[in-house]
C-alpha cells in the first residue's frame, strides 16, 4: 500500500478548514433567521456567505397512509416558484417548545384532515446545507381518523387533498409530477421499506 494515501470512513466531524471570523443576523422572520459569516482560511482572505437558520427548531413532513394504503398529497400553491405543488403535509413550530412529534401531529390534522394513532420518525436530512443550517424531520402516520382541518394563508385559503396509492405516488416522484424534496424523500423511503411499513 502506498503510504501516502488514506483509507478511511467518511467522518462529517473532522476539524474544519474554516475559521469563522464574525457573525451577525441581518433577517428575522417568524420562520427563519439569515446570518451574515465572515470567514477566512490560510489560504484565502476573508469572505462572507449568508446561512439561514430555523426559527424554532426543525421543518416536519408527516407521510400518511390511510387502512387501505392511500397516501393524502396537499396541492399547495408555492410564491416562490409560482406553482401548485403535490406535498405531504408539513411545517414548522409555531412556538419553540412545541416538539416535532406535536408539529407532525398538528400539521396532518389541519393540512390533511386526519388524526392518527401512531406517529413515529424515521428520518432527517439537511435541506440545503450549502446556505442552510435548516433540518426536516419525517414522521410516518398510521390509523388515520378524519377530522377538521384547520385555516391556511393568504396564498392557500383551503388546499385540496387528494389520496394516491403508494405505486401511484411513486410514479408521480419518477416522472417528475412530485417535485417536493421532503415528500420525494418520504415517498422513496416507504417504497423502499420491507412490506411498506416504515412504523416496524
């Protein structure tokens, strides 16, 4: 072996080529907070990015599946991308000790309609981590029961739901009709788990 090269586990944690000089907020919003951070390395001058940062703590996607294995999408109409989009229902909290688990709980009820009996996580990921100190956590829904949905902004007053069979909601991901990462992700899990039941 050449002494020269290294063989190893990827490590996320290995000390950082950067040295953070300064930080300041520049944007405060309910949702998110923009930092300015200045930055430099021994071989660089300093430089600035701009990273966003969660307000109260992580976004949440609740991918649900109804006693004969439908999944309810929210069609959401989108600002910034100014498009209708197919989502599973998500959120963030809307005061900071309000718990993932609660926002998922809450989220499914006035988004898609239903109550569950079991709500369990089984991921999280970065959404963008080249601007974004932003995570989503993903919760999957089990023994739906309607209920009343609650009020929507300005750009969504009343969102539809529709309800797509898993094989349905996977060709929709591949052929590019989902374009959602958090449901994307969610809807690719599922398909993947043994027996499609990410609850085991």
């Amino acid at each position: 072996m050449n002494d020269t090269q290294t063989y190893r586990k990827f490590d996320p944690w290995r000390v950082s080529p950067l040295k953070e000089e300064s930080r300041k907020q520049i944007v405060s919003t309910h949702y998110f907070n923009v930092d300015q951070v200045s930055l430099s390395t021994p071989k660089a001058e300093r430089f600035d990015r701009f990273v966003l940062q969660s307000t109260n703590g992580d976004g949440v996607g609740v991918l649900a599946q109804t006693d004969d294995g439908r999944i309810p999408l929210v069609e959401q109409y989108r600002i910034p991308n100014h498009r209708w989009t197919l989502e599973i229902p998500g959120g963030q909290a809307i005061r900071r000790n309000e718990s993932t688990a609660d926002v998922a709980a809450r989220k499914l009820r006035e988004e898609a309609g239903y109550t569950a009996s079991s709500i369990v996580q089984f991921g999280r990921f970065i959404n963008m981590p080249s601007f974004a100190a932003y995570h989503t956590s993903l919760f999957f829904a089990t023994g739906l029961t309607p209920a009343d949905r609650g009020s929507f902004g300005p750009e969504t007053p009343r969102p539809d739901v529709r309800l797509f069979s898993l094989d349905e909601a996977y060709e929709m991901v591949v052929n590019g009709t989902i374009v959602d990462a958090k449901t994307i992700i969610a809807v690719l899990r599922l398909y993947a788990a043994p027996g499609h039941n990410l609850g085991q």
